[in-house]
C-alpha cells in the first residue's frame, strides 16, 4: 500500500513538472512570435529610415525645403530609430533559456517581457505607420 | 548467367543515365536580367546582363576587412543573423554547420553570415559565436557593419523588395542564397529546413562542375 501511495505520488510530482515546462514553453512561444513579427517589422522599418535619412540629405521634388518640413522628417526618423534602439536593446537582455530559476520566477520573467516586446511592437508600428503616411504622400 | 550480365548491364546503363542527368542539371539564374546588344566580329548578337552582388565591405569574425573582393573566384552561400536571435537563427546556422562540414576543406566555397544587429554583435561576439559553433579558419565568416549597408545589401541577395502592404518577411525569413563565382543568384532554399540545406549542398556540388565562363573583374 505504502508503495503505491508512493508511486501515485512520484507520478503526480512528475505530471506537476511536466504541467509547468508546458506552461513555460507556451509562455515563451507567444513571446518569440511577437519578436519574429517586430523582427519582420524592422526590415520596413529600416528601409524607411533610410528613405528619410536620404531625404534629409538631399533636397528632392515634392519636400518643400522649410524648417517645418525639416523638423518632420527629423521627428519622424527619431519617432523610427527609438523604436528601433528599444528592439535593439530588448534582444540584448532578453535571456530565454533562464537556467536554473524556479517556475514562478521563469512565468514572471516571461510574462515581463511579453508585455515588454508587445509595447516595443506598438510603438514600432506606430513610428512605420506614420513614416509610410508621409512617404505616401511624396509618391502622389 | 546470360540473366545475370544483362541484369548488370542494365544497372550499368541506369547508372550511366542518372550520371548524365546530374551532369546536364542548370541552376536557374535569379533576378532581373537585361538584354544587352552588340557587335562581335561585325555581326549583331545579344547577351545578357544578369543581377549580381553589388560591391560590401564588413569587418568578419577576426577583425579582417571583407568586400566583395575577398570572394573573387568563390562560390557562396549568404545569410542574415544576429546572435542573440531566440528564434530561427539557432537552427539555420545547426543546418549551416552541415554546410561548412561538406566545403570546409574545399578552397573555392565559402559560408558568409551578416548580423543584423551590429551594435551587439561586435567583433568579439562574432568570434565567441563562432568559436561555439566550432568554426575555424576561412571558410565560414561572421560579418558585421553599418546596420544601413547589410539592410541595403539585403535587398540585391533577397531579389524582391518590400513592398508596405505586402505581408512577409524579409531580412529574417532564414533564407540561404547561393551565389556563384560571377555573383549571380543561384538558389535560395529555406535554412530551417534540412532537407533544403541538403539540396543546397548538392547545387553546390552541381555548381563547382560547371566551367568558370565568365571571369568577375
């Protein structure tokens, strides 16, 4: 009888094991899929950085050469590269394999960083969002 | 016995034949083309002007400068990277292992990875990325540079251009390009997948047989 309670209690243990490395991998998963998509998004990005940064190298038809217009693009490329360095500095720190921590502390460091890459995916489509506005607007 | 050599002779003859088909296999050139008119010996022929790798310069793995240059006269596959990538990367650069296993005693291939992140990943990260994975010598470099140059270079090896509404991915979609020794686009096959990084190991071995026809200047 001691036998099979104990058993029954090594299956659970283990079962509860298995249950959290489920969790965590989920967790982890919806994570890195945020990532590849801002990573996606960091190609248009790019690309339209360097569209602005030529813009306001050279002085081309259709952007009307006034301070105004000047302090557009310039804020439409910092709006672009803050967007960028926040990805950038979040792909530096992001440490997936979290050796050696406990369940809790391994959901909590996941959970922050989802929210983290999330609003880092926000702000990166907001600043192509609005880049893609303005360049849309020289094409017509 | 008569069965017996006939059995042969036909195995002989199927072999003799799958030979042949290798032998005639063409790679498809990728990209856009153009077609250029001149006159050779007074008579009017037209050739064609194919998509090739425009002019790099990077810094590799040991600190050495790299261009274009340092790839004369090489085959090569390329692929975009960074090292703390969570995702992908770690697989493609496990099938590019296989990869450099296959061509790193053979001196006209060569394995050329572009970080895409090169504010992290500095000189020294490229050379403990590479140590890890094994590399030596230089056959498989690591390269990194202006974030502007490697997205703008990207755009000639990934053919197609991004185009706003156009739901892909590009730079980080783990492609593996093949280039041949004119810098013409041979191949692209998806390095996740190891099936397609062993039939890009075989279009390497299909490429090194064709004749170098056209010199690169």
């Amino acid at each position: 009888m001691k036998k099979v309670i104990t058993a029954a209690l090594m299956c659970l243990v283990l079962l509860g094991c298995s249950d959290n490395k489920t969790q965590e991998k989920a967790l982890l998963d919806s994570v890195i899929k945020i990532h590849d998509k801002v990573m996606g998004n960091d190609d248009r990005l790019m690309h339209n950085k360097m569209k602005l940064d030529t813009l306001l190298k050279t002085k081309l038809t259709g952007v009307p050469d006034t301070a105004a217009a000047k302090a557009m693009l310039m804020g439409l490329n910092i709006q672009l590269t803050d967007a960028e360095d926040a990805m950038e500095k979040w792909m530096g720190k992001f440490d997936p394999d979290q050796k050696g921590k406990s369940h809790q502390d391994i959901m909590n460091y996941f959970s922050v960083q989802k929210t983290q890459i999330t609003t880092i995916d926000s702000a990166m489509n907001a600043a192509i969002t609005a880049s893609n506005k303005y360049l849309d607007q020289l094409k017509k | 016995m008569g069965k017996a050599i006939s059995a042969i002779a036909v195995i002989l003859l199927l072999n003799a034949c799958r030979f042949n088909t290798n032998d005639k296999k063409i790679l498809p050139i990728y990209g856009n083309r153009q077609p250029v008119t001149k006159t050779v010996n007074g008579a009017t022929v037209t050739d064609t002007i194919y998509q090739t790798i425009p002019q790099f310069k990077f810094i590799n793995q040991y600190g050495d400068s790299i261009s274009n240059k340092s790839l004369n006269g090489d085959i090569y596959v390329a692929d975009f990277f960074f090292t703390t990538c969570p995702s992908i990367c770690p697989i493609m650069h496990r099938n590019m292992l296989d990869v450099y296993n296959a061509f790193k005693n053979t001196p006209d291939v060569k394995i050329i990875s572009h970080t895409i992140d090169p504010k992290h990943d500095s000189v020294a990260v490229l050379k403990k990325y590479a140590d890890k994975l094994g590399i030596t010598g230089n056959t498989w470099w690591f390269l990194q540079g202006k974030k502007e140059d490697t997205y703008k270079l990207s755009e000639s090896y990934l053919v197609r251009k991004p185009q706003e509404d156009a739901k892909q991915v590009f730079i980080h979609d783990g492609s593996f390009l093949l280039i041949d020794k004119q810098k013409r686009i041979r191949g692209s096959y998806d390095g996740t997948d190891p099936k397609q990084v062993s039939q890009l190991i075989e279009d390497i071995k299909t490429l090194r047989s064709y004749p170098d026809e056209i010199k690169v200047k």
